[in-house]
C-alpha cells in the first residue's frame, strides 16, 4: 500500500474499475433516475435504473483515464453552469505556466461549485486541473467518495476525534499536497477555512496554512509557502442558491447557541448548490506569493487581503449593505447607484426584493449579513484598516 493510498483520488489504472463499481451501484443510480426523470422514478424506478446504467455503460465506453473522464465530463459541467449562471467571467489564469503547479487557497461559499468554477477556468484556459481537498463529512455514501476521487479529491479527515490521530492526519495531508506539487507537479485546491462562510465573511484559518509546512519543518516556513506557490483565489457569486438556508442556520445559531444538522443536509445543500440561479460569478487568481512570510498569521492576514481586494462585489452586495446594521461609519461605501447603470442596478433591486420577500421576517437580517459583509471586508481593506 502507498503511503497516501487512504487519502489520494484514483489514478488512471483505477479508472475503468471504480466506474464499473458506479455503474452497478443502486444508491448512485437511484438519484440518476430521480434527478433524470423526477416524476416516473417512484412507479418505474425499477426499469428505469437499468436502462440509466446501460447508458452510461454505453456513454463511458473506452474511458481509462482521469483526463479522458474530464474531457467527457466537462460537457454537462458547461451544461450546468450555462442554465445556472448568467455568464463566469475570470481574471488572472493566463498567468500560469504549463509544466507548473500551484496551491489554490480559495474563499469558500459553496461545497462543490467553488472547485468547480476554479477548475471550469483552469480547464478553459488549457491547463491541468487541480486536485481538490474534500472532507470525509461529505464522503458518507461509497459512491460519493468514488465520484470525487475519480474528479481528482483527496481526502481531508475532518471526524477524527482523537487530538494524537488528527495530527497524524494532518501531517499526513500535509505530506500529500507538498508531494503533488513539488513531486507530482499537480496543482491543489483547497479552501481557507474549513466549512462554508455562511455569514459572507471570509478569512484565513492559520491552521491549514500551519499544516502546509507540517511535513517539512526542518525547513523555514517562508520558503516552504514559496516552493509550494500559494495563489489566493477568490470566488464572487453575485447570487447563493443556498442563502436562505444560511439565514435559517444563523439565525437558530443566534436564538439557540447551537446547530445541528439533519441527515441529507449536506446532500440538499450539494445539490441546490449545482442547480440553483447564482446571477454572475466571477473568479480572480491572484500572483502567487513570494514574500518573507515569518509565521502563519502574517501570512494569513496577507491571504485575507489579497483574497478580499480580488472580490468582485456586485450590485445586490451594495443594496444588502445599505440596509445592513453593522455598517462601519469609518468606510466611504458609495451607493449603488454610483457605481452600475440604471438597467443593471433595476435588475438587482427586483431580484433582492424578491429573496427578501421569501425569507421568513426573523431570518432576514442574516440574509443581509451575508451579502453586505463582502462590502465591509473589501472597504476596510482599501483602506488599509485591521479587518
């Protein structure tokens, strides 16, 4: 066995027997026929299985590696994220180098689709993908776990309990993301905190940046994050299909001091994520960084201004902050209706209506949080003050 075979996604040679194993699992076809043919697959789950699994048999004919996969993948991603988006625009990727690979630290809004975006871009621009970290939360069924891995996730173990084994899984992944890119030459992505920034603020947990160099510590810390080409990533979406229920978590946070999360929650949030509206998204790669970094906070605090100057706000943020209570009187925040046409900004204003209007009264003020949060972050950066 190798020594990250427990956390590494499937190499070329397992390609063709982990799709065999899909192909014949029930629970996989199962939501295939639901999300196919939503109203027959109660009556006729039973026939149609069969006949799904044939297809893609058929379809996946002769497919025996990552890249292939991709390749036939990348079809119905496009697909997906046409009817989902009004467009992804992206800056900064024409400065990476073939033969060359990254670390991608990334703000972190949507479970699958913020890799998806980073890969969509890197994909287009004719570069490798990435490999992407994924928590063993989310791998609770066997052929989530397949899906990912065969889309080039490794593991990250997020439910050990024991403080001596979660180091020893944290060395071990940091051992994995310097062997992919110094060895391997395969890029990483990975997001800078770990869960979701539901409230819209996004920050840097010093932690996974500690863990980067966990595995070289004979090393200094600055040339370890040189070698390893940190590249800050930030992710806008100007709409989250999942804003209401972040309302409704905080909110239960706010009143109740704790959230638990019913079974399938993370499955319902996966899937409003690929298929709700999401208006523009835009992703921005910022230059790798080079500087003399001495620890993990000075680092983090540069990552958080680079990943925040790199926000694109859209109007809806600007609308949001506006009626937001925790406005800081320090900032000149212009309004939106300095900054967009009066086309755009009408668009906006109906469309934020609309999602306040569906959000129970007492979530609301959470729903604003979570969109004009972006806009403090990104003023107090431009202004040079401690966020």
């Amino acid at each position: 066995m190798g020594e990250f075979d427990a956390i590494r996604p499937y190499d070329d040679s397992e390609v063709p027997a982990v799709m065999a194993r899909l192909f014949r699992d029930q629970a996989f076809l199962d939501i295939l026929t639901h999300f196919r043919f939503p109203r027959l697959a109660g009556t006729f789950g039973w026939l149609l299985r069969p006949l799904i699994a044939y297809r893609l048999r058929r379809e996946f004919a002769g497919v025996s590696s990552v890249a292939t996969l991709q390749d036939k993948v990348e079809v119905y991603v496009d697909q997906t994220i046409e009817r989902a988006t009004d467009g992804v625009t992206y800056t900064g990727v024409e400065q990476f180098k073939s033969g060359q690979a990254y670390l991608f630290l990334a703000n972190h809004r949507d479970i699958v689709m913020d890799p998806a975006f980073v890969n969509y871009a890197v994909y287009h621009a004719g570069l490798p993908t990435p490999r992407i970290a994924i928590g063993d939360n989310l791998l609770q069924k066997p052929f989530v776990s397949d899906l990912m891995r065969l889309n080039k996730s490794f593991i990250v173990h997020r439910s050990i309990a024991g403080r001596r084994e979660k180091m020893a899984a944290y060395q071990l992944l940091s051992a994995y993301i310097n062997h992919s890119i110094r060895h391997d030459c395969q890029s990483i992505w990975i997001a800078q905190a770990e869960g979701r920034a539901k409230d819209g603020d996004d920050r840097t947990e010093s932690a996974i940046l500690k863990m980067f160099h966990m595995s070289r510590k004979d090393e200094p810390f600055a040339e370890v994050i040189r070698s390893l080409n940190l590249t800050p990533v930030s992710i806008s979406y100007e709409y989250d299909p999942c804003d209401q229920a972040k309302a409704r978590e905080l909110y239960i946070r706010a009143t109740s001091g704790s959230y638990t999360k019913v079974p399938g929650e993370d499955d319902a949030s996966i899937a409003k994520g690929i298929t709700g509206y999401k208006g523009r998204v835009h992703v921005n790669f910022a230059a790798p960084l080079t500087g003399e970094f001495e620890d993990t906070k000075v680092l983090a605090t540069e990552m958080d201004r680079q990943i925040l100057e790199g926000y694109r706000l859209f109007p809806v943020h600007y609308l949001a902050y506006a009626q937001w209570s925790g406005t800081d009187p320090q900032l000149q925040v212009p309004a939106a209706a300095q900054l967009f046409p009066a086309e755009e900004l009408a668009k906006a204003q109906a469309q934020w209506r609309s999602r306040l209007e569906a959000c129970p009264v007492e979530h609301r003020p959470y729903l604003v949080q979570q969109y004009a949060t972006p806009v403090r972050n990104q003023y107090r950066v431009k202004a040079g003050l401690a966020l």
